[in-house]
C-alpha cells in the first residue's frame, strides 16, 4: 500500500513540474496568425466530427428503435409551430 501511494504521489509530482519545462508547438504560440487560427480550427473541426458522425448514426438509430419516423416529427413540429402562429395572431 506504501508503495502505490508513494507511486501516485511521485505521478502527481510529475504532472506538476513538466509542463513547466515544455512549451507549446509553434503554431498554438501565435494565434493572431491567420494559419495558425486555420490549424486551430482545423483541429476542433478533427475532435468535433466524431461526435457529430455518432449523434448522427445514434440519433437515427434511436428514432427507428423507438418507432418515430421523421414525417411524425415533422408533423408535431407543424403542429406546434400553427399553434404559435394562432396564438400570436
């Protein structure tokens, strides 16, 4: 037990000191550069697109489990959008 803690803690110390000896790549240094704010971007469209791709797949997949089909949606959405329209007239 001694020696897991002794070993978390020397992580933790880690973690700690080495980010202060390692700099950033050149490109996140200058962010006024317009080829650095496109890497930038690039880079959160790259982690961004994952999540969209499965929300996508997991949401169609959701909506068949579940017996929806998109005209039933749509036609909620309808629905609901006349009865604001009504209401605001």
């Amino acid at each position: 037990m001694y020696r897991f803690f002794l070993g978390v803690t020397l992580l933790i110390v880690i973690m700690l000191l080495v980010p202060t000896y390692l700099e950033a790549c050149p490109a996140c240094k200058t962010l006024d550069d317009p080829i650095g704010k496109g890497f930038n971007f690039s880079i959160l469209f790259m982690v961004a697109m994952p999540f969209a791709v499965f929300g996508l797949i997991g949401g169609t997949i959701f909506l068949q489990w579940n017996g929806y089909r998109l005209s039933v949606i749509g036609s909620q959405v309808k629905k609901r959008f006349l009865h604001i329209r009504n209401r605001i007239n």
